[in-house]
C-alpha cells in the first residue's frame, strides 16, 4: 500500500535551497558594487554547493545519484505524452524533464562560477564578463521553467513537490524508501557554509587591517567597507 516514503536525503534537500538563496543572492547583487563582497561571498558558496552535488550525484543515496535520472529522449517523449492522458507517469526520482532540468543548471551553473572566478581576478577581458553575465541569465529562465514544472507536475500528480523537497517524502511503496536520511552530513554541510560566511570577510583584510580590528575592536566587514571608501 502506499505512503509517505523518504526519497529525498537531508544534504540533497539542503543542496536545492542553499544553491536558490546563493544563486538569487548573486543575482541580485550583480550590479552594485556596494554588493560586491556579498555577490563573491555568494559565487564562492555557489561554486562549492556545486562541485558538493557533483560529488553527490555520484556517492550519494539512491534517488540522489546521477544514475538514477531517466533522461533518454525516448523516456522524455513518452512523460511528456503522457501528461496530456488522465494517468501521468510517477517518478519517485527525478521525472525525465526533471532530470534534463537538473543537469542542465549544474552545467551551466559550473560555467556561471568558473567564469565568475576568471572575471573576478581579471583573467579575461570583456568577452568573459559577457560570458559570465550570459551564463547567468540562461541559468535565471532554466530556474523559472523548472519552476513552472514543478508547480505543474504538483498539480497533475496531485502531490506538493515543494513540501517533498522540504520533508524528503513522496507517495510510494515502502520498498523504495531510501534507507538512510544522511543527517550528519547535512549538518556538516550546512556548518561548512556558515562557517565559510562567517570566516571569508576575514581573509579579505590587509594584514595591517586585522591588527587594527584586533586593537580597536572593529567589525571585519566594517573595516574591509571603510578600506574600500578610502
């Protein structure tokens, strides 16, 4: 009999929202260059979050890894048919336009931080900047289309893909829950992040800089801020 079954591990549920907040942060603070540590401080944690699902697509628990996505053409035609009948095919997983969505972001979200890191130490010239910016947008309009098909997948199989990606379940046979919910290193993915915020305006001062904090008790964000009006 079916029920609420765990699919989704916590480090590939902390993953989805994390990449969204840095991603939407960077956006956003593209253009102001009152942002512009926050926009580096969000690439570097975009970059990381990144390569992490990399990693985890290949180690990862089962519906996590790489290998469990449907995406041949073939299974995609036949999803996309049979969202136009009265019995849409279920996936537990990723359905294939799911996972064709889902390569695609890391994709482009690889080029995204690789060339953000090239524009930012000034290895290339304007054509990486456009590069870079380019890259970005493309990645923005996937977002959005896969957000359209998760609220319409949600509507057509009568399930919140929203609140799975938030509890990890779906409607499924006992048998093909994941065994394993993988909290510890959600922890020590989430503590990585908060501690890379917190440690990463630190490395951005001038040694000089961080004896002045350490003597006068100023903020690092204050000082790197002041150094920068100068």
């Amino acid at each position: 009999m079916a029920q609420r079954i765990l699919v989704w591990d916590v480090p590939t549920r902390l993953f989805h929202w994390l990449l969204a907040l840095s991603f939407a942060g960077a956006f956003l603070t593209a253009e102001s260059e009152r942002w512009r540590d926050i926009h580096v401080l969000l690439g570097y944690t975009f970059a990381g979050l990144i390569g992490f699902r990399l990693v985890w697509g290949l180690i990862g628990s089962r519906y996590a890894r790489f290998k469990s996505f449907r995406f041949e053409l073939s299974e995609l035609r036949d999803y996309v048919f049979s969202l136009l009948s009265r019995s849409p095919r279920h996936y537990l997983g990723h359905n294939p336009a799911g996972a064709i969505a889902i390569f695609t972001l890391l994709g482009l979200g690889a080029l995204v931080a690789l060339s953000g890191y090239a524009v930012y130490n000034e290895a290339g010239g304007e054509w990486l900047e456009e590069l870079h910016e380019g890259a970005a947008n493309a990645m923005l309009l996937v977002v959005f289309v896969h957000i359209a098909g998760a609220v319409v997948s949600s509507f057509l199989h009568r399930e919140n893909l929203v609140r799975s990606m938030i509890n990890g379940r779906k409607l499924g046979e006992p048998r093909d829950s994941i065994r394993f919910n993988h909290a510890w290193l959600g922890a020590l993915l989430l503590a990585a992040v908060v501690g890379f915020w917190y440690a990463y305006p630190q490395t951005q001062l001038q040694p000089t800089e961080v004896a002045a904090n350490a003597t006068n008790h100023v903020p690092a964000a204050h000082a790197k801020r002041a150094h920068r009006d100068d």
